[in-house]
C-alpha cells in the first residue's frame, strides 16, 4: 500500500457479524490490526440500537470495543439536528430506539397515535401543521398510517431527513427491506428528494469519523460489503477502500463500476496480509 494506514472504519452488518455471530476472520484479523496500532471504528447505518449496544454485542463477539468507538447513522443525525435545527417538531418513521437517541440530543420527537386509535381508526394522521420535518429509517413496525402521516407532512412542506438510503439489511435468513426502500416510495408520491442523509455515504458520517479518529481521510482505510455506501463513502471523503465480499455486494457487481474499490477481500482475515 502506497500511503500508510493509520486507521480504519469497519461497516457492521455484512462486513464484521451477521446476526449474532462474527463473520470469518473479523476477530483475528481486528485484534491483529490493533496490536499494529492501527486504530479502528465501526460505522453502521442501521439505527435501531444505541451506540452502546453495537460496543457491547462487539464485545461479546471477542473484539473489546467502547461506545465512542461505534458511530451509528441515528448518532450522526441527532449529534447534527442538535448543532443546527435544535427546535425542529420531528415525526419519525423508525423504532423505539432511534425516538430515544434523537431524544437524548435534546431534539422534539413528536408523539404517535396510541394503540386504541390506531385500532380504531386505521387511517388516522397527526396533524401535518405541526410536523415539522420528515424522519425516515428501517422501521420494522411500518404500517400504511406512519406512511401517509408522512406523506401529508411532506406535502405540506415539511423538511425530509433521512438517517440512511440502504434499500435491504443483511439478517442471517435473508436481506430485509430498509429505509431506502421508504425513502422511494415517499419520494415517488411527493416528487420530492430528500434533504438531509445522516449515514453512509454522507459527508456528515465522514466528518464525525475524522473527529473521532484525529487521522487524514488519506490515511484511513474504509471496509464495507457495500458498493453504493461503504465504498463509494470512502472514495468520496479520499480514503483507500476495501470492499468485502461477506455481505451484499459480489464479485461481478464490480464489472458495472467506472472506479472500483482499491482491494477486494473475500473476508476480514485477506485484511492481515494487506497491510502486513
């Protein structure tokens, strides 16, 4: 490798576990690299679960990781809306945990229809007036009322955030169906793009990651099964880059590319010989 690596940013799902159990050659080969003293972070997009939650599950797995080691696309979104656009009244279609974490920014996240009502009226909307940007993530509780919620808030003009643009999410049974996949049908509806991204690819994503690590982009190496976010993140903010082939992305997608990813690994374990 031409310049060296200081650092590198690992993606999650795909790339490190899947599901409960860590991916082949990722405990090794991260322990390898830390006594290298190259430093490591781990940025996921998915943003059902706090940043603690990822450092312990990585812990569990054999790879001793800390809270602030861990940025997640919630994280990013809140840690910028808190900085920004504090005051923002904000409907989220998302879980309970990315409620709180944008809660814990000290952003308003406004309440949904209780049970009872959404039983009985099936269709009902909070008032589009009082919404005053669109929150769009995986949320495995969607259901057609957040869906026109949304859509009336946009129509009405409402701002239109989203903390990621992933269209599927690995699990161990299969991929299942992501914001991204949301984000289309709300953007065929209103006609509207959106006007925030908080995760991968985003610059925002990048800027926290540099803060956290204090190293160049040109010395950070980014790792992620994922073409249209790790990679085209990594190639974007100036980092070498590494796709994965244990996620979603395979070798013949790299056909389609204008500029392909700096090295292909078929696992975590390929990384140790990389860099030595």
């Amino acid at each position: 490798m031409t310049n060296p690596i200081d650092a590198i940013i690992f993606d999650l799902d795909g790339t490190v576990y899947l599901g409960d159990a860590a991916l082949p050659g990722a405990v090794e080969a991260i322990a390898h690299l830390r006594q290298q003293g190259i430093r490591t972070l781990f940025v996921s997009n998915k943003p059902v679960d706090r940043r603690g939650v990822y450092a312990s599950k990585l812990t569990k797995l054999g790879i001793p990781t800390a809270e602030a080691e861990v940025i997640t696309s919630a994280y990013v979104l809140g840690r910028h809306l808190a900085q920004t656009t504090p005051h923002l009244a904000l409907y989220v279609i998302g879980e309970a945990n990315l409620h709180a974490e944008l809660r814990g920014h000290g952003l308003i996240v406004l309440d949904d229809l209780g049970d009872d009502l959404r039983e009985q009226n099936p269709q009902e909307v909070i008032d589009p007036s009082g919404i005053d940007a669109v929150v769009v993530a995986l949320d495995r509780t969607l259901d057609y009322r957040k869906l026109n919620t949304a859509y009336q808030a946009l129509k009405a003009g409402a701002a239109f955030f989203a903390t990621n643009p992933d269209s599927t999410c690995p699990m161990p049974g299969g991929d299942i169906p992501d914001a991204g996949a949301t984000l289309a049908y709300l953007q065929h509806l209103t006609g509207r793009t959106i006007d925030l991204l908080a995760g991968k690819p985003s610059p925002l994503t990048v800027q926290v990651a540099m803060a956290e690590l204090q190293v160049e982009p040109s010395r950070c190496l980014m790792v992620g099964d994922r073409l249209e976010t790790d990679i085209r993140m990594g190639q974007e903010a100036g980092m070498k880059t590494a796709l994965v082939l244990t996620g979603v992305a395979r070798r013949s997608d790299l056909d389609l590319l204008e500029k392909r990813p700096d090295f292909v690994l078929d696992d975590l374990e390929d990384l140790v010989g990389l860099l030595g």
